[in-house]
C-alpha cells in the first residue's frame, strides 16, 4: 500500500467521522489493513501516578486488559515511559535491551498474550499535552513506509479525538469497579442479570446492585446507555 494513497485515504476516512464509535472503527480498519492486530490510545504522562481518564479507547482484547491491571504495568511499562518522553515512534522491541527486570517481564507477558510486537507513536502537544498510541500485532511485517503511514494514520487518530471527545462528553467518568465493567461487559453481551449471575456465580441481586451502581456512576439513564457510555470512556472495551 503506497504511502501516498494511505494518507489520502485517512484523511478521507478519518476526518468525516463525526463520533468516538465511529472514529474507532475507522482506525480499526487501517491497523488491519497493515496486518496489525488491535491499539489504544490514552495518556502515557506520569504514570506511576494514579489518574482517572488515562485510557481514551482502543480494542485490546479484555482479557489483555485486565492482566495488564491487575498486574499494575502501567507504573513499570517501557514502552508508556517511553513515550512520555521521546517524541519519535519506535517499535516496542527496541525498548528491551535497555529494559530492567520488571519492565521486560510487561514485554514478555504482553507477548505470551499474542502482543508479540507493536508500534507506539506518541504525541507531544503544545503546554507539555502528551498522548501516545500503541498498536500490537502477532507478526509484525512492517516497513519504514508502513511505519510512517501507521505515524500519519495516528496523528489524524489524536487530531480528531481531541475534537470529538469534549463535544461527546467524553470526559473523566467515575472509575467503574472490575465486577461493575464485568456486569456490564455481559449487559453489552444481551446477558439477562439471572443470567450473568449464573455466569459470574453470585446472585441475581448483586448483579442488579452492580448494573445500577454503574449506571449511576455513568449519568446513565437505561442499561444500554450504560453500555454506551462506559465504552465511549474506555472502561470497556466494544
């Protein structure tokens, strides 16, 4: 695929999105096009530190996701740290030979998940705003040209973001708990509350407890909407 014709096409496609959803799946497209798995955008910034709103939105997998939690990478990730500070995209595997211990077991443990290899493209804004991009792949099969269309590709991903987000309400929702997104992960699914407490093992009240403790925290007016929302704030996945 010609650079050229990439960055037509992005521009095209990505500058008419009018929506988060749509936005993302637009993005999809072309990470896929390039043989490139899934991505994520978010805040890269100080990440030892706690914050809410610092995953914008992506696909990773969520069982990716709730490792990656549960295990609290983010305050020894490489390839974050990294792109708070450097303003280039890299690819992940440069970061190991100058990686510590902790930090490439997050390598190693993202490539025992399938994340084998990625792409980061951070975005250093004006007043010290920084964002990054990362997008992970099993086989990794890009060249300099790829790379560079992915580079524009993920700009225009920010750009359009930065516009949209606001004009959505897609500012910082209150955290959602782990079983409040599990809840609502199976709501998204057509999942009854009986029967996502057969799935979960607990009853049927706690998880009716947990849908409206989490439609509550969302301003969320119906479960749907519920849905809706968390994943337009990135507390779960679509």
């Amino acid at each position: 695929m010609m650079l050229t014709e990439t960055g037509f096409r992005l521009v095209q496609d990505l500058e008419r999105q009018t929506d988060i959803p749509s936005l993302l799946t637009s993005f999809q497209r072309v990470v896929a096009d390039f043989g490139m798995s899934c991505f994520c955008i978010g805040n890269p910034a100080h990440a030892r530190m706690k914050e809410e709103n610092r995953r914008w939105a992506g696909n990773w997998p969520l069982d990716w996701y709730r490792h990656y939690a549960s295990q609290d990478y983010l305050s020894h990730d490489p390839l974050v740290m990294r792109m708070a500070h450097e303003p280039t995209p890299f690819r992940w595997s440069s970061t190991y030979a100058s990686a510590d211990a902790r930090e490439r077991r997050v390598l190693d443990d993202m490539a025992s998940l399938g994340a084998k290899e990625g792409f980061a493209v951070p975005v250093h804004g004006s007043k010290g705003a920084i964002a990054g991009v990362s997008i992970a792949a099993a086989d990794y099969d890009l060249s300099p040209r790829d790379e560079s269309a992915l580079h524009i590709a993920s700009l225009y991903l920010h750009a359009r973001m930065t516009v949209l987000r606001p004009a959505a309400g897609y500012l910082p929702a209150r955290i959602l708990t782990p079983r409040e997104r599990e809840c609502l992960v199976w709501v998204a699914g057509g999942k009854t509350d009986w029967e996502i407490s057969q799935i979960l093992g607990i009853s049927e009240q706690t998880v009716h407890g947990y849908v409206q403790n989490a439609m509550t925290k969302l301003n969320a007016r119906t479960r749907a909407q519920a849905v809706a929302l968390a994943m337009q704030a990135a507390q779960i996945l679509p």
